[in-house]
C-alpha cells in the first residue's frame, strides 16, 4: 500500500488490486469507455479481467486509488520493452479517476505511484497513449512533464485482420 505524501489527501491510499477487485476494475474500465465515446468496444467481462490480471500469466497489473476507502480510480499497466535502450519499460494503459474524485490530485498520484515502480523496477521509460480530442488530459500529463511523441502513429489490428495475418506465419518451431 502506498500512503499519500503531503501533496495529496490524507484520506487517499492507493493500493494494487486483488482478485476480488476485478469487479471495480471492469466498472473502471466502463467508465473510462464511455468518457471516451467508446462503451461500444468493451468486450471484456468480469471472469476476463479476473483472468488477465490474476490469472497463470498475468498480462498486466492495477493500482487502485481509494479515498476514504472508496474506490475512486485506477491505473492499469504492463511492462514492455526498449529494443534502442535495451530495457524493459512500463505502458500505461488506463488512468481513470471518478468524475466526483477529479481536481484532488488522484490521477496525479496514481501517475507517481505507476512512475515509482517503473524507477523501481530500473524502467527506462513509461509510456502510454491519449486520444487527441482529450484536451484535460493532455493538459494534465503535460504538467506532469511529460513530452508528446508527435512523430510516432499508433496502430493497431484486431479481429479478422489479424486474424488474417496470423494464417500466413510461417510454422514457429517450439
């Protein structure tokens, strides 16, 4: 458990999730979609969270960040890895405070919290991607310190793309 530093409110604790979170996370994830206009692409349900985050290979970790012990935010993250630095790296994928919880300093300090176990775990940088039109956002990362990669485009494939792709591969020996 992580306690608050004087910057943030006493009565703030963020903590990584358990099993028996995956509910919250789900509820997070829902909620976070439908900010972004995105509700329609959650697919994910609460047996699937369960399994990706607790499950035999664990494909990423969460922090939850309660005030007055009270769920109100997460962060979800994964670890990558840096061919150029050769390091391992750490990628957010979801920051999500409560509309109710916002302008106390709980993103900010879920950010810390996902920043210090990078440095802990010697990252050689944390990433994660915003959707363009989310001026907040932007505005609020860029206060952290952190640099737009304007020169990079995200893609990405899913479904029947990949799925395409995957039949061509050449058998991978195992």
């Amino acid at each position: 458990m992580i306690s608050s530093p004087a910057m943030y409110p006493e009565t703030l604790q963020i903590r990584p999730a358990a099993e028996e979170d995956s509910a919250t996370v789900l509820t997070f994830i829902r909620e976070l979609a439908a900010y972004e206009k995105l509700s329609h692409e959650v697919l994910a349900t609460e047996a699937m969270v369960s399994e990706a985050l607790f499950g035999a290979r664990p494909a990423a970790e969460v922090l939850i960040a309660e005030q007055n012990g009270e769920p109100v935010g997460f962060a979800l993250f994964f670890a990558t890895f840096s061919t150029f630095l050769g390091k391992a790296g750490v990628y957010l994928e979801d920051l999500y405070v409560r509309e109710s919880a916002r302008g106390h300093g709980i993103g900010a300090a879920l950010m810390s919290a996902v920043a210090q176990i990078a440095v802990d775990r010697n990252a050689g940088r944390l990433e994660w991607s915003v959707l363009d039109w989310n001026t907040p956002s932007i505005e609020f990362y860029a206060r952290l310190g952190a640099q737009p990669m304007s020169e990079w485009t995200v893609h990405r494939m899913t479904g029947p793309a990949l799925e395409a792709l995957a039949k061509r591969s050449a058998p991978i020996k195992r």
